[in-house]
C-alpha cells in the first residue's frame, strides 16, 4: 500500500460507460494545485479562491498543448469537512467513456497518481471521518439490493453496530482498570469492585454479545439474499420456473424427466426480495447413480434454504415422490405452487389434496411458469411474509434498535471475545488470579476492538478496502 496520507489520488468517481455527467475525484495536499493546472474558472479566478462546498463552471484543458478537453463544474471541498478529511476537487464532467479517461490522464500527470480501491473510503477513516463499521456500511449501501439490505447499511453508518461495541469495549477497560489497582495496591480496597458484581455484569454482557453473533445468520440473508430452493418431481417446470425468475436460460428444459443432475444457483431479485435461487433434480427414485447423486443434493438444498419453493404439475396425479417430500419440508418455509394451469388439468384436486396434508391454503397458488401466471401473487405474498423475518424483523429507525452484524469477520471477533470473556468466567466462578482474569478481558477489548477500528492490523485494512471500487 502506497503512502495513505501524503499522496494526492484520483480517479474515476463514476460507474463505468457512458452517461450524462462523470466525475474525476481528486483528495490530497497537492488537489488544488492539481485543479488549477487542469482547469480554468470561466470568471478567470482561481481554484484556491473557491471556499468549502462551493463550485465554478470552467473548462478543463490539457496544459501541454493547451487543448479544450470538456467544459465541466469544478466543486471544492475543503479540508477536514470532506469526505476523506483532506482537500477535495471534484471535477464533473460530460460521461464519455474516452472523455473521462482523458480527463483522469491530465490529473494523473500533474501530480495525482490513481487511487487504489477503496482508498478514499481508507482515507476517511484512517483521518477520522469514519469509524471502521461505518466504512464498511458505505460498501453495503452500494451494494444494497433490498429495502432490508439498504436500511441496516444506513443504520451501521449511523453507528447502531459501534455504539454498543464502544460501550462494551469501555466497560471491559473499566474493569482491567479496577483489577490492576487491586494487583498494584492490594492491601487497599478498590471503589466498586465485587468479583460478585463483576460477575453478574459479565453474565449480562456475554448475553448481549450472544445475541450480536447469532444476529449474523439473519444480517446475511438481509445482505446476500434469502436461500430459496425449488423442489418437485422431474418435469413439473422447476427450470422453467428458474430461468423465468433469473431471467435467462440458465438451466435446460426438455421433456425428458431428470435432464436437471446438480444445483444450478443464481442470485435475482424478485420484486423487493433478493434470492439466492436453486434450481435442483426432480425428487424420484433412480437407479441411475448420477442422477441419484442430483436428488440428493436436491436434498441438501433443501435442508439449507431459508425458503422452500415446490411445484407440482396439476396436468398429473399425485404420486409417491409427492407424499415423501410432504414429509420432509419444513411447511413453515414453503410455498405450493400449482403449476401447468396453462395447459387445463386439475388445481382443486391438487389443492384438496394438499390441504388434507397439513398444507396451509393460503400458501397454495395456481400459476404457469410458462408465461408468468400467478407468480405476482406469489411475489406479494413472499414479500408479506418474508421481509419482516428478514434480520428479525429489523425496523431500524431508532437509536435503541438492536445491532444487526453482517459481515463474517464482525461475528468472528465476537465469538472470539465471547471465548475470552467465557474463560475469564469461568476463572471468576473459581477464584482465579486477578493477573489473568485481566488478560482476558484485554484480549477480549482486542477482539472488538478488531471490530471498530480502535485496532486492527494493516492487512485486515487491506482486505477490507480492497473489496470497494476504485474511485470510493
């Protein structure tokens, strides 16, 4: 990693292609040295002139031969109320795709060099704009596919996840602070210390840490997509069904029952759901050993989605594949589908049939995955009924909602802490020596602290920003 604090970057701010404004950010000591050498003002002053937040229209020239490039809006930001904390030009130009390169290639050889990924996002944390939780919420809220997704980025970065961290972390400070004054001083009695107290205190911190880790499984599926699975027997229009949803031909449909031999996956948005959508083999019995394999990963699917989506094909009878896999959903977790309306058949019969067998009605649709029918009901049903399971119903408007982490790394430093703090327990419960019950929940602080940003190793740093794009 280059020098993070002395170098003056830029890049590319916009997305990719062509559009009706980009914009080439520039963040550094030297940025409006850069701009004036780029740009002139069309009132003929200069850039330096422009005080925080203001903006001049201009043109922006190549100084070797003076040739206009573009005719463009130079907005300033001034050090440390930016973005990265440091000075900030901002030049907005017309979005061509020659053009900005252009534009980027002048900045670049008067001073700038370009930006590593996610280096401006660096910047503001490293220069105390950001706290580490609330850079990595920048990332989640450009990524945001989802009304779920995008609330709990905009309460990480209004600090619901670093609030309650930097209250535990004090705590446990607190707490090494007390013990190291009863090891320096022990014929003095320590104000408010009570291996009682302390203990009692800790049962109630591990409880709320527990929490925040399991938290997690729900934060993902906010983030990533609901696992979803179809399910059926051979021909009743999974694939059909999938490459209707993903909106390609991702899997191959014939007439030939168990064409499907292994897990397809593809992640789609289905209205304000985002699915991580399998299509599987048909459920039967087979002697054939390959398909036989795709039925049981079928299975493992099946175990492991959030969401259970099964088709049955109303133009046939109800067989034994459909009785056995009745008996192994989770019916909580499904919906019916009652597909092939399209070509006749029988969806009362079916309907019957399935609601003798614990099938809740209004989780039965009739629908065609050839042209589509139906499946809007589906989609508002799934939204009722799924969206406020997502990360626990999460409502995220007030600074008292619980934190919802959503990131490996977050729910790996917790359950770090929480083996730290379990150990320091358990020495508590059997009067342990104070040295180490305090080594605990030092390492405990480090752990969290992991978390926050109040520390963490470079390379965690790079891992992190490395997953942003370049000009954030």
């Amino acid at each position: 990693m280059k020098n993070q604090l002395t170098d003056t970057i830029a890049a590319i701010a916009t997305p990719p292609g062509a559009g009706g404004v980009g914009v080439v950010r520039i963040s550094g000591p030297d940025a409006f040295q850069i701009a004036e050498e780029v740009f002139r003002r069309r009132d003929g002053r200069l850039v330096r002139d422009l005080g925080g937040y203001q903006a001049a229209i201009g043109e922006i020239i190549d100084p070797k031969d003076g040739q206009l490039i573009d005719e463009a809006i130079c907005l300033c930001m001034r050090e440390p109320r930016s973005y990265t904390g440091e000075n900030v030009i901002e030049l907005q130009c017309h979005g061509g795709v020659y053009l900005m390169q252009r534009v980027l290639d002048v900045v670049l050889a008067h001073g700038a060099r370009l930006a590593d990924r996610g280096e401006f996002t660096r910047r503001a944390f490293l220069n105390g704009r950001l706290e580490l939780t609330q850079a990595e919420a920048v990332l989640d809220l450009i990524q945001a596919e989802s009304e779920t997704a995008h609330r709990l980025a905009i309460q990480q970065l209004k600090g619901s996840l670093q609030r309650p961290l930097m209250d535990i972390t004090a705590r446990l400070l607190g707490w090494v602070a007390q013990i190291e004054a009863l090891i320096d001083f022990p014929e003095d009695e320590v104000e408010g210390y009570s291996r009682q107290q302390l203990l009692e205190e800790l049962s109630q911190l591990l409880e709320r840490l527990r929490s925040m880790a399991e938290s997690y499984h729900q934060g993902k599926i906010a983030r990533q997509g609901l696992p979803t699975v179809l399910l059926g027997r051979p021909n009743v229009g999974k694939s059909s069904l999938f490459n209707l949803l993903a909106g390609q031909d991702r899997a191959i449909v014939t007439d030939t029952p168990g064409t499907t031999r292994d897990v397809i996956e593809e992640r789609i948005r289905w209205g304000k759901l985002v699915l991580v959508l399998s299509d599987t083999a048909g459920i039967r019995n087979t002697e054939d050993q390959v398909e036989k394999i795709g039925v049981e990963r079928s299975w493992k699917a099946a175990d492991e989605a959030q969401l259970q989506i099964i088709l049955f094909d109303v133009t046939a009878l109800p067989e034994e594949e459909e009785e056995h896999l009745l008996q192994q959903i989770h019916t909580e977790q499904s919906v019916f589908l009652l597909n092939k309306i399209d070509l006749g058949g029988n969806p009362d019969e079916w309907r019957r049939w399935l609601t003798n067998r614990n099938a809740s009605p209004e989780r039965i649709f009739d629908v065609s995955a050839k042209d589509g029918t139906g499946l809007d009901e589906v989609r508002q049903w799934l939204e009722q009924h799924f969206l406020p399971r997502l990360a626990g119903g999460y409502a995220g408007e007030g600074k008292d909602q619980p934190a919802i982490i959503t990131h490996l790394r977050h729910r790996q430093a917790i359950l770090e802490a929480i083996e730290h703090l379990s150990h320091a327990e358990d020495l508590i419960l059997h009067n342990g020596p104070e040295e180490l019950i305090a080594a605990e929940f030092r390492s405990a602080w480090s752990a969290l602290a992991s978390i926050t940003g109040e520390l963490v190793e470079d390379d965690i740093l790079t891992q992190i920003f490395s997953r942003f794009c370049i000009g954030k």
